[in-house]
C-alpha cells in the first residue's frame, strides 16, 4: 500500500529525524536518491546537458548536490537561479567545486531547449498558488524542449496536500519525492503534472494513519471474497439490483453484469426491466413485487438508470443493510434518510453528481477532488466515491481518504458506472465495509477498464467481461506477492 502524509505532518517527521543527525546529511539523502533518478533516466550521464531550475528553498538545495554528483560523473550542468540572494550557499558551493556553471534566468530558456535534462527545484512542499510569474517562462520553455523533466519532491506550482493546481504548474515525466508521498502526487489535478513518481527514503518516522492510501495489487487480494467448502449462494452474499426503467432498461442489464462477475452467490433483480435482464442472464432471481418482497439480500444497489423512481430509492433507502446510490438515485434520495441508516450507505457520484449534491459548479469539484469528497461524506454520514480519473473514497468519520488510479480515460463511456455500481455493491453483499468494498471495486474496474480497452475504444459490456480477468490479475499477482 502507498501512502501520502500532508505537509505538517512530513516537516514533523523532518524535524526529528534532523535532531539525530549530523547537519546536512538529511538532504544529502535526498540528493543521493535525486541524482540516482536523474541518472537511471539519462541512461549515459557522461557528456549529457542538465538544467537545474533552482528555488529559495530546499528543494533548490537538493537540486544543487544532485547536480554536484552528477558534474562529477561527466555532466555538463548549469544552475539557473531564481533568487541568486536566497540559494542554498553549502549547495551552490558544492556544485561549483564538482565543475558545475550558474547562468542568469535570460538565458535559462536556450539552456533549456538544448537541455537533455531539467531538474525543476523552483518550489518546495510550501508553495501555493502556482509559479511566480519569473517561473511561468521557464516551465512554458521545459514543456516545449525534447528534454526530460525531473521534479524535486512535487511538480512546482501544484498543491502539494490538496492536489489542486492554482495558476501554471510544471509538468514533470519524473517526480522525485523524498520520505513519503504527498497527497497532491496521487489526487488529480495535480497528479498528471507529476509523471511517474519514484518514492526515495530517507528515514522519516511517521504516523501509523496517514492522509491517503492507495491499494496495491496485494492490499486488494486480501479484501477479495474467495468461497469456502461449505459455503452457499446466502453464505457468500445476495445482492439487490434496483434499477432501470422503460426509458433506461440496459443500465439495470449493466448494473446485473458487473454484479454477477464480483463474488456473490446470486443476484436478485427488482424494477421495469426485468425481460431483459433475464433474456441477458438467465441465472438472475428477477422479481417484479419489489424490494421488500423480493426476497434475502445482503446489500441493495439503487439508482442507476431509475429515471424518476423516488419510490423505490426511498423503500431500499429504509432496509436495514447496506446500501450503494449511483446516478439518479443520488437525485431521488432524500439526505435526512440517507443521514438517518443505521447500515452502511456507500454512495458514487461523478463529479457533476458532486456537484449538484454539494450546490456548486463541477469546475469547484473538479479542481478541489480530495475537500469535495471528504465535504460530501461528512454532510451525509455515508462513504462517498467520487469517480475520475483518480476515484477517491472517503469514509463518513474522516480518516484516511482512499485514492485509485488504475483505470484507463477510455472508461469514460456510457454505462461504465453501472458496472461499477453492480460490481461494488457484489462486494458489500460479500461482507466488504463501505470502504473497502468502494475501493476494491474501483481497483477491479479500473483494470478491467485497462484489460478490456488494450488502448483502444471499450463499451461498458466489454469492461463487465474482463472482471474475472482482473480479479485473476490481483489474485495471482497478490498471492505470489
């Protein structure tokens, strides 16, 4: 499991750990890690051409004894400063002795666009707000050049605990964090200005509960439902699909597929489109009586292609098991029910759902994910999966938010969320918590998504199909991890 701490709390850990050293050696840990990153990516270092972009803090430091290691290697390393008055003195000092040059920010941007490699050390784990305006040049000039970009710690110009991006940011192929994760390294938006993260020890201690986590293929096996000797369909979880309407039948035969493919025992069917679901998958318990008398369920779905039945998502919304809303039953369900369960409620809107369940525009959702679902699962007292391209979980009492990044942008098709919805709510009926059963069915979908697209168009049908294939992946891949 990766885990990302906020800033407080990772400059704590800094500091203790500084107390026991001597003065220095902690960020010549992180230069070590730095310059080994720069120098995997470089593949020859001998006679390469590195730019560093050095901030006033000390990721400008840090970028200065990396490029101090890597002169001694054979570099051609240049020191672009952009505030000459407030650099890293014992860092500027160091790269000069290892035959490193400093040159003006006049110059920065032909270095740059003859640049192999570019270290960006312009902003620490402070900064807020984007680049300054003398930055936003030299950010625009590495976007344009064929070199590579490093990042010291975080892109700069992004949020490093809320992801958000605030103005122009850096984009990196590289980020080289220090310690642990930042929040804003796997939240978009910020996490696409990041590139591939590579994660450098240096020692921190920190806290047993951090601020994300994100699941891992072995994290999610262990979660996995897997039948015993003696178990049966009730034993191993009955799941209620309420959903569908005239005007939306294939979201109730979506919403089925992906249930069937995630683990319970059996599925049972309520609402307006029960011939075809049946016509599709013949083993579904089709019922037309209700939910309440259709029979044991050990969790309900409610919502997806329900159009204007506030009847129904009001009649699951009572039963006392767990609950997962998706789509229009977001729209019917009354809050004061929702808040009133005393069952698990896990609920999954997009970010236009977010939205309208918060009262504000989509674009206040979008760039602020991370405060938008722990906002929406406080206000509900329900677990909240925020879909995108990086879904978010967040539990009702605060806590670690859960963050997931396997999907693939091809799994923005129409459907895509029944299957979810259905493969998720499989997951609660097996016994799953809210969390973990929201996490482990967005970790499923996404790599579904991923196996069933192989980078090409997907429908949501095709996404219900590579479930098995995924549970598999995680399995085998987890088990022999």
């Amino acid at each position: 499991m990766r885990t990302a701490y906020s800033v407080e709390t990772v400059r704590a850990a800094e500091r203790e750990l500084m107390a026991r050293l001597p003065d220095g050696a902690l960020m010549q840990r992180a230069a070590a890690g730095l310059a080994a990153a720069c120098a995997d990516l470089l593949g020859r270092v001998y006679g390469s051409r590195v730019v560093l972009l050095v901030g006033s803090g000390d990721n400008g430091g840090d970028a200065l004894y990396a490029g101090a290691r890597l002169a001694r290697r054979g570099a051609g390393v240049t020191a672009v400063l952009l505030a000459p008055e407030r650099t890293h003195a014992e860092g500027l000092a160091a790269l000069r002795r290892a035959g490193g040059t400093v040159a003006g920010t006049g110059a920065a941007e032909e270095l740059i666009e003859r640049a192999d490699l570019v270290v960006d050390g312009i902003v620490g784990i402070g900064g807020k707000g984007g680049l300054r305006p003398d930055a936003v040049p030299l950010a625009a000039a590495a976007e344009r050049s064929r070199a590579a970009v490093v990042a010291v710690d975080l892109p700069s110009g992004v949020d490093v605990d809320t992801g958000q991006v605030i103005g122009t940011a850096l984009r990196a192929d590289l980020t080289v964090t220090f310690g642990t994760h930042k929040p804003g390294l796997l939240v978009d938006p910020a996490r696409e200005y990041a590139g591939s993260v590579r994660l450098v020890d240096i020692g921190l201690e920190l806290p047993d509960e951090p601020e994300l986590e994100a699941l891992q293929h072995a994290d999610v096996a262990r979660l996995l439902p897997v039948p015993g000797a003696e178990s049966d369909k009730y034993r191993r979880g009955v799941v209620g699909i309420a959903a569908g309407s005239a005007r939306y039948p294939g979201a109730a035969v979506l919403a089925v597929s992906g249930a069937l493919r995630a683990g319970a025992g059996a599925v049972r069917y309520v609402g307006p489109a029960g011939d075809a679901v049946i016509a599709r998958f013949p083993e579904t318990l089709v019922s037309d009586r209700g939910p309440k008398k259709a029979g044991r369920v050990q969790a309900w779905v409610v919502g997806p292609g329900a159009g204007d039945d506030a009847a129904t998502v009001a009649e699951v919304l009572a039963m006392d098991v767990p609950v997962l809303i998706d789509a229009d039953g977001l729209r019917l369900a009354d809050a004061g029910a929702v808040r009133a369960r005393s069952a698990p409620t896990l609920m999954t809107p997009h970010a236009g759902e977010a939205a309208a369940l918060l009262g504000v525009a989509r674009e206040e959702v979008e760039s602020a994910r991370l405060a938008s679902v722990r906002e929406l699962a406080g206000r509900y007292g329900a677990t909240v999966l925020l879909k995108g391209s990086t879904t978010l979980v967040a539990g009702p009492s605060g806590g670690a938010v859960r963050v997931n990044a396997t999907g693939t942008s091809w799994l923005a098709t129409a459907g895509s969320g029944d299957v979810l919805s259905g493969l998720t709510g499989s997951l609660l009926a097996a016994g799953l918590s809210a969390v973990d059963a929201g996490s482990a069915g967005a970790y499923l979908h996404g790599l579904a998504g991923r196996f069933a697209a192989g980078g090409a168009p997907v429908g949501a049908h095709d996404v219900a199909a590579a479930v098995p294939r995924a549970w598999r992946d995680v399995r085998d891949v987890g088990v022999a991890g």
